[in-house]
C-alpha cells in the first residue's frame, strides 16, 4: 500500500489546472490583495490547499446566494 499525503500548497500553473482557468487569470486571483490567499517561498508563490477550498467554498456559497 502507498502512502498517499494530500498537497499542502500548489503553484500558480497547478492553481490555474485545478480551477480550469487560464495563468494569467490564476495570477490575477493570486496577487497580492486578490481573492485567493497566497504566500512567496523566495521568489516562487505558492497557494495552500485551505486557500484554494476556502476560494471555491466561497464561490460555491455566492453562486447559490445569486440563484435564491
């Protein structure tokens, strides 16, 4: 058996392939200021997968909010 770990944070291309998104929209989600939460390790950022659940868990609530 394997031992399978969950990914803790992503890279900006990883985000945009998990949110089916072009690089440069998940940039602009991504910079500093933008709606998903996001950190630098050197010169690379990076976003956490509690950012990204939080992001779509957001997104998921608003969209229901607009459909009542």
């Amino acid at each position: 058996m394997q031992n399978v770990t969950k990914r803790r944070a992503y890279k900006i291309s990883e985000v945009a392939e998990q949110l089916s998104v072009s690089l440069t929209k998940a940039k602009e989600l991504t910079a500093e200021g933008g709606p998903i939460k996001s950190f630098t390790i050197g010169r690379s950022r990076r976003v956490s997968a509690a950012a990204l659940d939080a992001y779509i868990a957001a997104r998921e609530a608003a969209e229901l909010a607009n459909a009542s």
